[in-house]
C-alpha cells in the first residue's frame, strides 16, 4: 500500500473550522483525535504528523495548542484527499456532540485509557500511533451486525438505487400532516 501524504495538524484544523464554524478548542482537538486515529486505521499512515497526548480533558494535539495559544498560526495548505475524506465522514458521525460529551467518549476508550493508566496517572503522555491504529481498526458490532443484514437482504443481488423522486414520495405519505 502507498502511504498516503501526511499533513500538519494546524491545516485539519482550520479543515474542520471552515465546514463546522465556531467551533471550540476542546472539540477541535477531540476531532483531530479521531481524524488521526480513522486514518492511521484505515489508511496505514498517520494523518497529521504532530503528537497526539492525553490531557486531563482527553486527548490533545498539544504543538498545535501551543501554536495557537501563542499567535503563532500560519497560513493552512490543502490537505491531501484521504485526509479531507476522513475529516469530513469524521465531522459528519461528531458534529452534533459537545466538547464535552467528546471528553467523555474519548476517556472511555483505550488510546486515552492505555496512555493514562485507566485516568490514574495523567501526565500528557504521548497517545501511540499504535495504540490509535488498535483501537480504531476494530469494527464496533452494530456495524458488523449492519454488515451482515445488508448482505443477507441483498442476497447477493446487485444494488438498484429506488428511482428519481421515490424518496420524496415516501416522505410525503409518512410526515404529511
């Protein structure tokens, strides 16, 4: 496998604040996280090339954070295809979630788990590559179970999309009012 081009951190983040506007530095880093750990996965190579630590408010792009603390922003390049591709289906699964329901979920999973000890020893310890491509290659089990419907349904018969206006059409008979 090729390995994809790798970006810098402050190019997926001004990627993710031109598609989410407004968004906060504790979600941001927390979607740098997954964009990071989707595409070391997925890909086989990291998508930004600075460390990901886990901080007491989960995981944290902390040269980026630095950056920006101190004005030192610079102007953000195109990003590479798979990396764009990743953000975006990343944005589009978290975009709803606060900064705070993302600390939450990324304190429960292993990459923020495996640097901190389970929580108990919090030192901005540098989040593995490794540990992030562990984590994020596993398919959850809703989606194997998806998966499996999906092939049993299609009972390996080739897909037809419905036809132009059927969805419209469903709509109106079931929320017309």
């Amino acid at each position: 496998m090729a390995h994809a081009q790798v970006a810098l951190a402050r190019d997926v983040a001004s990627e993710i604040e031109q598609r989410l506007p407004g968004v906060g530095e504790v979600k941001l880093h927390k979607l740098l996280y997954y964009v990071q750990g989707y595409h070391l996965a997925w890909e086989g190579s990291p998508a930004f090339a600075e460390d990901i630590e886990a901080w007491e408010r989960g995981p944290v792009v902390a040269s980026l954070w630095r950056e920006r603390k101190h004005g030192d922003g610079k102007p953000a390049s195109a990003l590479p295809d798979s990396v764009r591709d990743i953000t975006i289906n990343v944005l589009n699964r978290f975009r709803l979630h606060s900064g705070i329901d993302l600390i939450g979920a990324t304190h429960a999973e292993d990459p923020w788990k495996r640097a901190t000890d389970g929580g108990r020893h919090i030192a901005n310890q540098v989040i593995s590559h490794q540990s992030l491509i562990d984590y994020f290659s596993v398919e959850p089990e809703w989606v194997r179970h998806m998966r499996e419907h999906v092939a049993t349904i299609r009972n390996n018969q080739k897909f037809v999309p419905d036809p132009p206006g059927a969805l419209d059409a469903v709509i109106s008979k079931h929320f017309s009012g």
